[in-house]
C-alpha cells in the first residue's frame, strides 16, 4: 500500500496545477475532534511533512501529514505523533524552528510573556526569550537563519537570535503589530495603523525602506504574509479586509472582504504555494477562496461555527489546513473533475 501511495503522490504531483475548478472540488478529508477548545495557532515545517498546532486546552500537537491528501480515500495516514501540554504558561502562538524537533512559543496565562524554545523531542525547554510586557501577538521565524521577530500589545516589535536570550534590536510601534519575513529572509515586514513598513533585516536599524499604504483601512492589523516567491503580501485587519499588494512597488492589487472579527480573535489567510489564490477565514467562520488575477471570490465554505478559523496552506500540497474547534484537512474530490477522472 506503501508504494501505491508514492507512485500515486507522484503522478499527482506531476498531472495537477491548482485551477479555479480544483478549487471548488476542495472538501474536509479528514478531520481531529479532540480538542478540547479553540484551536489558536498552526506552523507547517518547510522542509518536513510536520504540522504543529496550538490550542487553548494549553497543548501542542505534532501531526506528521504526509499522506493526508489522501484521506478521501479513506487511508487513515496523517498521525498524531505527540502532545505536549503547557498548563503552566498556556500557549497561543506556535512556530517550527529550521529543526522539525523544536518550536517557539508564546505564553498566554497572562502573567508570563516570554516565549520559550522547546524541544518537542524531549519536552524541554531550551531558552528563554524575555522582553515583552504584554502578550505576544505575532511571531515570524527567518527561514534563512536563526532569527526571529516578534511583535506585542505593548507596542513594540522585538528582534531576536535563536542563540540568545536577550532580544538584538528593538522597534517601537504606535498600536497593534503583525509580522513576517520573506522567504528570502532578507526582508521583514510589520504592519499597524493602516501602513506596512518595510524593513532589510540587516539594516532595520535605518528604520524602514518604504512604507506602504493599505487603502485608509486603519483598524488593527491581524495578520501579514508574503507569497512564496516574494512578489506579493497580504495584510488581513480587523475590520474583515484581506489587502494584496505588489511587494515591491506597494500597489494594492485587491481587496477582499468577510465578515470582521472580534478583538479577542484574528483574521487569518494564506497565500496557495503558486501565489495565484488565497484562501481566508472569516468572522463567521466560513472559509473564502479568491484568484488574486481576477480580484474575484472563486470558492466559499460555509461553516457552523462562529470563530474564524486559523488557516494555513501546506507548502507545495493540493492541501490546506483549517483549526478552529477542531482541525480539518482540505483537499480536492478528484471525483468531482471531469477532467481528471481516469488521468494516467
């Protein structure tokens, strides 16, 4: 069954480019419903098959999802590998380090606001990362190098070497900030009061390089992320807008609107590995698919929960990942494409 599996991941990875139609074939093929609460984080790992996961019950969960996108097949393959429980601290935010054995994370019990290195391996902590004073909302690894950024409710964006407990720089911000680095590592992004800054992450210290608009849209900034190759972000608020820009010139390509969320949530989205599409949450909990070519929605889920989900693509799948009360695994219904159905 083993090789079956390979031969057909193969053959699928060659044959199918994600389209508008496979878009709206996109189902839950399998879903986990043993969370006890609402599911606040998610990181898959850039060069493995591991998705990690962070919940209010105060766990972390390790999945090894390499064969999921074939769950409608009714394989059960995507595994459960480890729980870790973080009582003491809570935890909200989780991020896979280069290693697929170690992540940071971020408190949430409210009276402890570092984040920690931990090793999923042996469930210890390897440092310390102390320096914000209230709770940490966004956290971006460089996937070129050991640092990281992370940005906080007490207004700044703090800069760090995995090596070091001290933070190496620190920005001060004028409200609530999301962060993110480009693939390259070479740049990071923070985004707050209806701006986003652009910063060289080996000079962030002249301040940013260019500063882009995003439309007057000056509620608080949830969530900001660049595309794969670079050439584009996206930046989701408060208010329920998903702006994409050109990364390198700041023009607004679009803008896409759900319903907006709560201050004790986050509008999440993700662009699909190609740059072509994003898929977002909502503040109703539904899930959206737009073409950023067209600026148009080419594909809803409606959900019956009334959260929006935390939403992650999985790096180079037919596949992304929606938690919210539980977490689901979205991937297409060959059987729904005409096209498809039969191709050797």
């Amino acid at each position: 069954m083993g090789g079956a599996i390979a031969e057909r991941e193969d053959k699928d990875k060659v044959s199918l480019e994600l389209t508008e139609e496979i878009l709206q074939s996109m189902e839950v093929g399998m879903t986990f419903r043993d969370y006890n609460c609402r599911i606040t984080s998610m990181d898959f790992h850039r060069a493995s098959s591991y998705l990690v996961t962070a919940s209010d019950d105060e766990s972390i969960r390790l999945y090894d999802v390499a064969n999921a996108t074939y769950a409608l097949c009714s394989i059960d393959v995507s595994i459960c590998l480890k729980t870790i429980n973080s009582k003491k601290y809570g935890v909200e935010l989780v991020s896979f380090t280069s290693h697929p054995a170690t992540v940071i994370y971020s408190s949430k019990n409210g009276w402890d606001e570092s984040l920690r290195l931990l090793s999923l391996h042996d469930n210890k902590y390897l440092r310390y990362f102390r320096g914000h004073h209230d709770r940490v909302v966004s956290l971006s690894l460089c996937p070129r190098s050991e640092c990281f950024v992370s940005g906080s409710l007490d207004r700044t964006v703090l800069l760090w070497d995995q090596r070091a407990e001290k933070c190496q720089g620190l920005l001060r911000v004028q409200g609530r900030p999301t962060t993110a680095y480009d693939d390259q590592g070479l740049v990071f992004a923070v985004a707050f009061g209806g701006y986003i800054r652009m910063f060289d992450a080996r000079n962030y210290e002249k301040g940013p390089f260019e500063i882009f608009s995003v439309g007057g849209d000056l509620s608080d900034a949830n969530a900001v992320k660049f595309s794969n190759d670079g050439r584009l972000m996206l930046l989701t608020t408060m208010d329920g807008h998903i702006h994409v820009l050109d990364s390198f010139r700041g023009t607004q390509l679009c803008t896409y609107n759900v319903k907006p969320v709560s201050s004790n949530f986050t509008l999440e989205a993700s662009f699909s590995p190609e740059g072509m599409f994003v898929i977002s949450g909502s503040g109703d909990g539904s899930v959206y698919a737009w073409s950023v070519r067209s600026g148009k929605e080419v594909a809803s889920w409606i959900s019956t929960d009334n959260e929006p989900p935390v939403i992650k693509w999985a790096p180079g799948s037919l596949m992304f990942v929606t938690g919210s009360s539980e977490l689901s695994f979205w991937v297409p219904d060959l059987s729904k494409l005409g096209a498809y159905v039969g191709r050797k």
